[in-house]
C-alpha cells in the first residue's frame, strides 16, 4: 500500500494512533515503536502539562515543609 500524503510505501503504524505512516509520516520513533505528527503533539501537550502539576505539587510540598519547620521552631515566619 502507499502512503496517501506522499505516495510513498507504508512502513509503519502509528502506536498513539494506529494510522498508517510512510518513512516520510514518521515524526518521531522510541525503540521500536512510531508516533505521526498529530500524535507527537498532543503526547507533548500532555508530558508538558504532567510536568508542570509536579513542579506545583513539589512547591507546595516545599512550602509546606519550610512552614511546618517555623511553626514548630516556634519562630514567626517574616
């Protein structure tokens, strides 16, 4: 079969997807497995958004833990 955009042979299946891919199609490859275009985004979307929830999580568990060690110091916090 050939590939629709670039009329070239079907090598691949995009693993997010399913959709069928040209060497052309392939965005980006880990081990044996392939993601189109499309794909790619959207998993940098999601990675992008997971990282910045647990850089947040981590602050407000810092913050927490420098408060706690005031409040238990019996220091005031400035």
């Amino acid at each position: 079969m050939r590939c629709s955009q670039h009329g070239k042979d079907l090598i691949a299946v995009c693993t997010w997807c399913g959709k069928q891919m040209c060497k052309l199609c392939i965005k980006k490859t880990d081990g044996k497995k392939a993601y189109c275009a499309q794909c790619v985004a959207q998993i940098g979307d999601m990675l992008q958004k997971k990282q910045i929830e647990t850089i947040r999580k981590e602050d407000a568990a810092e913050k927490k833990q420098t408060t706690d060690y005031f409040n238990f110091s019996g220091l005031k916090r400035p």
